[in-house]
C-alpha cells in the first residue's frame, strides 16, 4: 500500500540501539521491496529472524496447464468442489500463466503451521466464512466478500471460525451446506512474475501516495493489522515457504512472529467489496472504472451492486466487444448477472482476447427496465494468454462456448422484421442462382440535378456532378 503506519513499540530513529525489558537488544530487520527502493517496512524482532534450522523440500507447486493451443470460451463450475486440504493445501489452481495464477480453495482442515509465501503476492477473495489471519505485522480479522491482500514475504496462519446453521437449520451466513463447505470458499490471485498487487496509479497522489478525490474508495476503508502481534515463545515452529515452485520446511526456535513493533509502506490489508462505491453513467461504462487493484500485467475488477445507466435508451448490459490485448475471467460472488444466463454463484468464465463476447440471447431486452443490479463478481484481466489445468477442465462446461447462439431479438428468426414502418418478407437464398450473391432492393428513388458552375459553390472542377437527393431502400440478403 502506498501509505505510511506504524504499530506497536519503536525507538525514535532507525537503526539505533533498542533495548528490550532485560537489557538484551532487540533484532531490527529491513523488509524492503525493487533492491530497497521500493515500499519497505522495519520490524523489530525479540529473538534473531535468523535462528532457523531443519528446511527441507516438501512438495512442488509448479502448475502444469493444458490445451496451450486451444482458444474458447470457458465457463468453470466450482461451486460442486468439495473440500480439500487447508487454507494452503487446498489451493486448485484453474488458470494461470507467467504473470498471475488464479485459484479456489474450500479447506477441510484448519492450519497446523505458519506459511510465507516468498514468491509472490496473495490477493484472497472470501466469498464464503470468516476468521483471523495472525501475521507477523499483525492481526486481521476477516469476512466474507473480504479482500484479505498478503505481500510476498509476510509470514501468517490463518484459522477459520466453524460455519454454523442459523434458526431454519440453513447456514447463517447464507452460503452452502456446511458438509460441502465447513469453513469456508475463496478465490485466489496470485503474483507470478515478480511485481505486486496496490492501487492503480491513477487513483493515488504521484507525490504523496493519497487516494485522489475520483477513485471509488480510499485510505478510510482499508483496514489494517491490529494487535494481538507478538507472541514470544520458544520451541519448534514449522515455518512452510513457497519459493521457486516448492514448498520448503524449516523449523524456527522461536515463535516466528515476535515482532513487538514496525513502521513502513509494505504491510498486509483487507478491503471489502461493499465498501467500493461504484462510478456509474448516463450511459454504459468501460470495465475499467471497476478496477481495484492492479499489478505488472493484470488487473482486479469489483463489479459491485450499483446503479444503471440512466439514459432514457440506454442499454442496461455491456455491449459486444473484443478486449484485443486482454484475456477475462469473471468470478461469480453474487447476484443474477445481467449479461449472462446459466452461471451459478461460484462459476468462472474465461473469455480469451480476440474472441468478441457480449450479452447472451435475450438478456439485452431483459434488461431495459432495470434500474439497478445487485450483482457481484470480480473479474482479472491479464496482458498475456491463460491457459486452464487439468483440474478446470474437469469442471468445463462444454457448451459454454456456443450459449450465444439463439434468438437475440425476437421476430429475426421469422421473418417478421420491420424495416422503415412496414413489415417485409425476408428474401431466401432459393430464389437466386447459387452463384450469384443478389439483394433485393424494395424501393430506391435516386433523383439527380447538375450542380452549378465553379465559383458559385467552390466545385473543384466544371463538370457536371451527379447529385444524389433521396435514397431509401430495404435491403435483404440471402
């Protein structure tokens, strides 16, 4: 994040003498980010950060896609995934490519060791559950439609609260049974490449790093660590890091988060879907004016509950279009879609760059009367091809990619057209030799006058120019 904070104990400047409660010197270490010139914070330890011993490979993380050459649409029903692993563990990565890889995860079990990702940064999307994340920096308490954003580096352990059911027997927080689901479901957007994940530039001050007056949240609704942070205990604790598509084991002396206090720029954060205020237009606006947040190559989207366009003939869905640089996938949160028939609250879709995509049939008309959605979804454009896994395809749609096909407009597939107030028989390919490509021109009325000699109205020439009056035709093809 680009803004200062601080919590917990610091001694007046940097790298001086700080002392704990026995005399002993406290251990300060440098986070920092690009080389340390990046975003960097300063913690100070009670133990050295560096008494580790006992790592050891465990397993690989490296994802192995599939279908490299095969562009189409491509809808992925997680909502059926039973629960696996822990919040780690659990991870099916569905897309990806050398930039960003997207996953789900429904953990079974909580977790039994503390994680440190060293490979990139973690954007988490709570759809359903909450809980505590405890980070070396801090404590989160998180919640559903939470974007719970871990850096690379941060240390953490995160535990789930146990779903309950409400009075009527269902679960209270409205999500699925809690046999299918007993802690909770979230969307992963992991870094691949190196970069990570903060606010597009053009919502922050280039100067000072403030949120500016048009982005659709601000500083006000990001919400920070907190106390409880330290915990000074001594023993072995497994510390798992992911680095370079392994997971490794190490084993601390101590506990791995004792830091009593820090300052800086590079901290984890939650920000809630409810809290983006959606910009909204006379008529319908760009994708870009959801986005969230961004990294090198991709960018997050909130398409949040918000209010339609409201010109008197606006069309309510996104038009039909060709994102010719980017690939799109939509992570289905909540809601009735508009644009969309046949996705269920935890689909994916992939709609590959090239490929035009726009409303399905006869959601446009559908839509003309609404004032406003209460859809919710988040969406990750990236700059290079994805590409799915073995595990998205076992949960493909195979005729996603041909649910456009059908009627659109009613009255196109019978023949009951209106053109210019009159209803007009379409003319059929029978009718005209196969090897001639003919139109019917209904009526045309071409009148021509001789316009006057140069000078009178500036004509480049003295000849005699054709001048066309009225043209009206209808015109059908076969």
């Amino acid at each position: 994040m680009p803004h200062y904070t601080k919590l917990g104990l610091l001694p007046r400047k940097r790298h001086v003498q700080f002392r704990r409660p026995d005399g002993a010197l406290y251990s300060e270490e440098v986070f920092g980010t690009e080389g340390f010139v990046g975003p960097t914070t300063t913690m100070y330890h009670i133990h050295p950060p560096t008494q580790v011993y006992g790592w050891k490979p465990m397993y690989s993380t490296k994802t192995e896609y599939v279908e490299p050459e095969i562009m189409r649409m491509r809808h992925v029903k997680s909502a059926p995934m039973k629960p696996k692993g822990d919040f780690v563990t659990g991870r099916v990565v569905l897309f990806g490519n050398s930039d960003v890889e997207m996953a789900v995860g429904n953990p079974a079990e909580q977790m039994a060791y503390h994680f440190k990702n060293g490979q990139g940064d973690e954007c988490h999307f709570i759809h359903y559950g909450s809980g505590i994340c405890h980070t070396m920096l801090g404590t989160l308490k998180f919640g559903p439609r939470d974007y719970l954003v871990i850096p690379k580096g941060v240390i953490y352990k995160l535990i789930w609260d146990k779903r309950v059911n409400g009075p009527d027997g269902k679960p209270a927080d409205g999500g699925p049974p809690i046999s299918d689901c007993p802690f909770g479901k979230f969307l992963l957007i992991e870094t691949c490449n190196g970069s990570h994940i903060g606010p597009p530039p053009r919502y922050v001050s280039k100067t000072h790093g403030q949120y500016l007056e048009h982005a659709p949240f601000c500083e006000r609704d990001i919400r920070l660590p907190e106390f409880p942070m330290t915990w000074d205990e001594k023993g072995d604790f497994e510390v798992r890091i992911k680095a370079r598509d392994l997971v490794h084991g190490y084993t601390y002396h101590y506990h791995p988060l004792d830091i009593v206090g820090w300052d800086g720029c590079y901290y984890p954060f939650i920000f809630n879907a409810d809290d983006f205020a959606p910009i909204t237009g006379k008529l319908h606006m760009p994708p870009p004016i959801h986005q969230t947040f961004e990294a090198h190559n991709f960018v997050i989207c909130t398409f949040a509950p918000r209010l339609l366009d409201y010109h008197p003939q606006s069309i309510k869905v996104p038009y039909n279009h060709s994102n010719l640089d980017s690939d799109e996938v939509l992570y289905y949160v909540d809601g009735n879609f508009g644009s969309r028939k046949g996705i269920e609250i935890g689909s994916l879709t992939l709609h590959p760059q090239g490929i035009p995509h726009g409303p399905h049939p006869g959601t446009i008309e559908a839509s003309l009367a609404a004032t406003h959605t209460q859809e919710l979804a988040v969406m990750c454009d990236t700059f290079r091809p994805l590409f799915p896994t073995k595990a998205a395809m076992e949960m493909d749609d195979t005729k996603y990619p041909a649910s456009w096909q059908g009627e659109h407009f009613p009255g196109l597939s019978t023949g009951k057209m209106h053109l210019n107030g009159a209803t007009v028989p379409p003319v059929h390919a029978a009718a005209f030799p196969r090897e001639v490509h003919a139109v019917e021109v209904i009526k045309a009325e071409v009148a021509q006058s001789v316009l006057p000699a140069p000078g009178a109205n500036g004509s480049a020439n003295g000849n005699a120019v054709p001048q066309v009056k009225t043209v009206t035709a209808n015109v059908w093809a076969p």
